[in-house]
C-alpha cells in the first residue's frame, strides 16, 4: 500500500505526508515542508495497522518545522 497527501499546519504551512509499505512487514514515512528541501524519513520495523494518516502525521507532530531554510530559487 502507498499514500501520500499534504496537511495544513499551524501558520498556514503545508507538510507532505508518505506512507509506504515495504518487504517484511516494515514501513517507509516522510514528511516534508512545503518549500523546503528537506524530508525527513523513518522506516518502521513494526508499523500499526491497519495503516492511518492520523498515525503517520503523529509520528512527525514534533518534528514539521525541520529548522531549515526554504529551497534556493
């Protein structure tokens, strides 16, 4: 299974979400900021299932803002 989607967050901000599964009953999660380079990534060696997006987006609740500047135009 894969999914992705984009959420607002506080400040009118936008993260994108992925969810993919991968061999062996792991699974790879990314969240990345709108306008910024950097995505950050987990695999999950026993993710929850059935899979939610509520999940995914608790995984990174802490960690959206990423203290990076926006990507260079």
């Amino acid at each position: 299974m894969e999914d992705e989607w984009t959420k607002a967050i506080a400040g009118g901000r936008f993260v994108k979400f992925t969810y993919s599964d991968l061999p062996e009953g792991k699974a790879f999660l990314t969240a990345q900021m709108a306008g910024h380079e950097v995505v950050c990534s987990v695999i999950l060696p026993q993710p929850e299932h059935p899979f939610s997006r509520e999940g995914v987006e608790r995984h990174f609740e802490h960690g959206t803002d990423f203290g990076s500047r926006p990507r260079a135009q």
